[in-house]
C-alpha cells in the first residue's frame, strides 16, 4: 500500500470505531491475533466516555508506519469515582504499523486526566 493509501486507513478505523462504534471494522482492517484486544480497548474507553470523540489533528505517513496527533474529548461517566459527569479532553499520538493491507500494531502516549481522576 502506499503511505496516502495508509493514511486512509488508519482515518478510516479512527472515524469508523472510536467515533461511530462500528466494531465490525476492527475484524476488516486489524490481523486477526489484534482483534480481540482492540475490541477489549475499545469497550474500555466507551464505558468510561461513551460519547467521546477523537479529531484528528496531525498525521506523518512514511512506508509502513502511520503517526497520528489526535483529542480525544468526551463526558466521563465513571461512576465508582463520582456520579457526575465531566468534560475531559486528552491529546495523544499514535503509531500505526500497517502490513498486507492490515493494521499489525500501534502505540501510543497521552496527556490529559485519566479515567482515576
């Protein structure tokens, strides 16, 4: 693929399931050993922030690698610690590595409260 080709999709997985919830694009664009670990990610942070949004702030695409600055932003719910809702807002980057047309991993690091605050 090439790196606009890559672009793409990592944009599309971002829009698709952390923004829309389409969990069934995670089976169409992770390797299969990743999807059950993406699917518990994702799960995790829509129960603490189920309507959050990521937007996209910044991407370097080179080869096989994809690198996205995103916000995160969303009311958190978490009901152990408080009962009331709050505005959070994390930014982050992101490392996609793609092969044969399928994410194959990622990493990433964050400012911003998290889920315990």
């Amino acid at each position: 693929m090439s790196t606009v080709e890559n672009e793409r999709l990592v944009r599309a997985y971002i829009e698709a399931v952390w923004n829309k919830g389409n969990l069934d694009f995670i089976e169409a664009v992770w390797t299969a050993d990743r999807v059950a670990e993406c699917r518990a990610g994702w799960v995790s942070n829509h129960q603490f922030c189920p309507k959050g949004r990521f937007s996209i702030e910044d991407v370097i695409a080179q080869h096989n690698k994809v690198v996205v600055r995103w916000t995160f932003q969303g009311m958190h719910a978490w009901e152990l610690k408080s009962p009331v809702e709050r505005s959070i807002t994390v930014t982050g980057i992101s490392i996609w590595t793609i092969k044969d047309e399928r994410l194959v991993d990622s990493h990433f690091a964050s400012e911003g409260p998290g889920i315990y605050e």
